[in-house]
C-alpha cells in the first residue's frame, strides 16, 4: 500500500502541467513562435524593427539588465508611444507594435532573450538605432 501510494504521489507531482508551472520558458523559443513574424533578427528589417538595434537602444536606456528586461515586458503587454524606448523612428516607420498575449514569464522570458542579443561591437550610438534598419521581431 506504500508503495502504491508513493507511485501515485510521483505521478502526481511529475504531471506535465506541474512541470511547466516551475519551468522557466526559453526566451528564443517565445521569439520564434511569437515575435520573428514581424521582427528579424538582424538586418534587413521586416515589418517592425529589427532585434540587434533594439537591444541596443535597451542598453542605451538601462544601467541594468533587470531593469531593461523589466521596462521591454511592460512594453510588449501594453505598448505605447510614450513608453517606447526605441528609435523614436522607429514608430514612425513600423508603426505601434500590437499587445502581446503572452504571459508575464513568457514576456520576461523573451526580453531577457532580446536584451542578451546586444552586439557591443554595434556600440552603443544612434546610428545602430532600430530605424537604422537592422533585423527585428514583434517584441520590443
């Protein structure tokens, strides 16, 4: 009867919906199904701007990639034009991005994923700005 119970308790505990309650999701897997329809990665741009120049205005804006990823998620859910940290042009030329429906982890998940593709040998200067036309998602 022990074990019986010790079986079932495991089986519980291992189902997939228990799983993915504690894992994390993988940023660039949240890209691919969410964000590269719109955005490239690098150059040339599709129909938003692309990632590379908006990790780049994102470690222009923060100290901190705590609080980059923190402020992109926040943008992704409830985008506006004032809390855009882009290229101002960006805007302009690609228009406002639409809410994500995605949840709050998937939305950090994914930020984490554009902030850690800032490319330092881009610097850190306007002209590598996400109007400058380099690859970009749906997910600023």
């Amino acid at each position: 009867m022990k074990r019986l119970l010790t079986v079932l308790v495991s089986l519980l505990v291992c189902t997939p919906e228990a799983e993915s309650a504690t894992t994390v999701p993988d940023g660039k897997a949240v890209f691919e199904r969410n964000c590269s329809v719109c955005h490239s990665v690098n150059p040339p741009p599709k129909s938003a701007p692309p990632i590379v120049p908006i990790a780049s205005a994102y470690h222009r804006q923060f100290a901190s990639k705590a609080a980059g990823v923190s402020h992109m998620a926040a943008f992704m859910k409830t985008p506006s034009k004032a809390s855009s940290k882009v290229d101002p042009e960006a805007i302009t030329r690609f228009g406002l991005m639409p809410p994500m429906a995605l949840s709050d982890a998937e939305l950090k998940a994914v930020a984490a994923w554009v902030w850690d593709q800032y490319n330092p040998n881009m610097g850190k200067g306007a002209e590598s700005g996400a109007g400058a036309g380099q690859g970009g998602s749906n997910c600023q």
